[in-house]
C-alpha cells in the first residue's frame, strides 16, 4: 500500500462558496487531507510518496485543451479584467437554450462552470495538476505491478467532466488515472514513468470506476459515458433530493457503445451500514461480470452519518467492511479521495477503508 500526496494541495484555499443563495464558509478545506495524512502516519499504514511530474498528455486524453487553457490562465485574467481578487465565480451560466460560446475573462466561467460551489483562486490550477499528477502516479505504480495505491487528492475531481467544472472539482483525478490505466503509458507518449514502454500487442485492459462518495460522480459518468471500455458504477445519494440533482438517476446506462457500462445506484435519506453494504454488493457483482484488470475507487467520505452535507448514517465500522468487500475482488486498486466533510472523523474513516482494503 502506498499513499501519494503532494502539499501543493494547500495553494487551492477557497474563500467561500456560495449555497442556497448564502455566501458560506467553504467545507472543501486544506485541513481536510492533512486530517487524513495524520491519520495515515499514526496508523503507520505504508509509505508516503510525492506525485510525479506528468506532462500534459493524460489529462489531455479526458479534458478539452480550451478547458485546460482556461482552467490554467482563470484567475490572472479574470483579476486583470477586474474580476474580484477573492475568487472565480461566474455572475452568467451556460445552460440549455443559452450556451453559444462565450469565454471572455469574466465570462468563462459561466461557460466553463455549473455551479458557484467552486471558486478558482491563484493557485488553483497548480493544486489541480498535482492532484491529477497523484492519481496519474498511482496509476502508475499499478501498471508496475502493486496492488493497492492510494492518491490523496485535493481538490477532488469526480464532478469535473470534459470541459466542465463544479462541486469542488475541476480535473476529474479518477477519470484521468482510468483512463491512463485503459491505454497505459506507452500510447499517450508519457516520458520520465523510468519504465519500459507496455507493448502494444497486449490484451486491452478494461478499467471499472467505482464511485462511493456520497454525491453523484456526474463528471466521470460523462467522460466515459459513450465506451465500452471504462465501466462506470456509482452509489450516491438519490438526486432526486441531492446535489448534482440533475444527473445520477437509475435510468442513465450509458449511450452508444456504452449503453451498459453505466450502473448507477441512487440511495434514500438515512443508509445503514447493512443497506450500505448490501448495495455494494450488488455493484461489485457489477464490476466482478465486466472483468477488468484494474479498478479505481472513487471514494469519499461524505457518506458519514456525521458529515454536514450528507445525509447517510454510516458510521466509522463500515468503512473497513466496504474495504473488505472491494478487495475480494481481487483487482490491482486505486483509491482516489473525492469528498468528505466531517473533518474529525475523515482521518479514521480513510485508515478503516485502506485497511480493510489490505485485508483478505
Ligand atoms: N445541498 C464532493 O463531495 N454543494 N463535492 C452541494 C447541496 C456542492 C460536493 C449542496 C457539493 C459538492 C467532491
Ligand atoms: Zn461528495
């Protein structure tokens, strides 16, 4: 088991976020990973590892180069325009009938955004590409053969889609290290992995993304929505009443040749640690009948009873259950941190999943 983290994580601060028309205190904060990487040095569960400096090749592979240029120059060209030097946050959204093209300083991040709970700031991109860089070297380290890595990401990613940002994310880590996983590094041309290159000649590896944050994965579910390739499975809480709201529903399969490969599970108010784990259980049956070499685990916290934006009732015991039940799998892992807000609770909640994990 090796953890990968980078502290650059802490040059994205967000002032505020905006709910329900309030302009509140962010829940997405930098103490939240130094919480668990505490945690992680008590247990003494493994090493930890700085991520590895990737180009811009595999992220490039699920993201629109015009999102990335973006995303990379937002916050000097929205100050230089005068925009406010707290923060990106968009006054004017794309949406349906009203979504021409549009990306001037202050208006690209409506173009480029679908909510207001993700402000950009100076250092948000750099804490974007190490992130992205942690799940990416993970990956990598499954491709050299270990069983289970865990990238310590911040900012989380699975609501990012192609050319999209939102709900605390804005590269979707999961999506870029599966499909990183899917083609390996020799087709994206990846140097400096000090690596031979994968022949092209072997079988192609088929990836599953499981998402058990509590929110709809709506970025990862877009970007492998229309392969065959990428099995996408997600347990989150119903939309029907939580957040993205408008997509996570029973209903979305997949389209194209990848009408299948989408399985979603939406949830009711107040999930036990035993509802829980019977719905993993179904989902795992999932991912076992797709048959791929490697997973990514998509894994937030937020389904604890005591997180402020969740409403589930599991509690610390269930963590290493689900950890027990992924692992008999069997499959090379690679745990992705997406959410989580209970900030006492996420440094015992993340060693009780990483250990049942490394059981079986
Ligand atoms: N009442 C992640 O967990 N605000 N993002 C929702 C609903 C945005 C969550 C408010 C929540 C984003 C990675
Ligand atoms: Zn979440």
């Amino acid at each position: 088991m090796v953890t990968i983290f980078s502290p650059d994580h802490a040059l994205h601060d967000a002032p505020h976020e905006f709910l329900d028309g309030k302009l509140i205190v962010p829940h997405e904060v930098p103490i939240r990973v130094q919480m668990i990487l505490d945690a992680l040095e008590g247990a003494g569960i493994g090493p930890i590892q700085p991520p590895r400096a990737f180009d811009l090749n595999p992220i490039r592979a699920v993201h629109d180069d015009d999102y990335l240029a973006y995303l990379a120059l937002a916050y000097e060209r929205w100050v230089a325009a005068g925009g406010a030097a707290a923060a990106v946050l968009p006054s004017t959204l794309a949406v349906r009938w009203m979504s021409r093209r549009s990306v001037g300083p202050l208006v690209a991040p409506g173009y480029y955004s679908f909510d207001l709970s993700a402000p950009i700031v100076a250092g948000t991109y750099r804490a974007a590409r190490a992130a992205a860089d942690a799940a990416l070297t993970g990956a990598a380290l499954l491709l050299e053969g270990q069983q289970l890595a865990y990238a310590l990401c911040r900012p989380p990613g699975h609501h990012a889609g192609r050319d999209l940002y939102g709900g605390y994310c804005y590269l979707n880590n999961a999506a870029i290290a599966a499909h990183f996983l899917r083609v390996g590094s020799w087709e994206l041309g990846v140097s400096k992995l000090g690596q031979s290159p994968t022949p092209n000649s072997q079988p192609p590896r088929r990836v599953a993304v499981l998402d058990i944050d509590f929110h709809h994965g709506n970025g990862t579910q877009q970007i492998f929505y229309e392969r065959d390739d990428v099995l996408f499975v997600s347990i989150h809480a119903d939309p029907v009443r939580e957040y993205p709201y408008f997509a996570g529903y029973a209903d979305e399969c997949g389209a194209g040749a990848g009408a299948g490969f989408n399985l979603n599970f939406p949830l009711e108010a107040g999930v036990t640690n035993a509802r829980y784990l019977a719905v993993l259980d179904q989902a795992l049956a999932a991912i076992a009948d797709f048959a791929p070499r490697f997973l990514v685990l998509s894994a937030g916290f937020d389904t604890f009873g005591g997180d402020p934006i969740g409403d589930f009732a599991l509690t610390a015991d269930a963590y290493p259950l689900i950890g027990g039940r992924i692992a008999m799998l069997g499959l090379p892992t690679l745990v992705v941190q997406e959410g989580g807000y209970a900030l006492a609770a996420l440094g015992e909640n993340a060693v009780g999943l990483l250990r049942g994990l490394t059981k079986n």
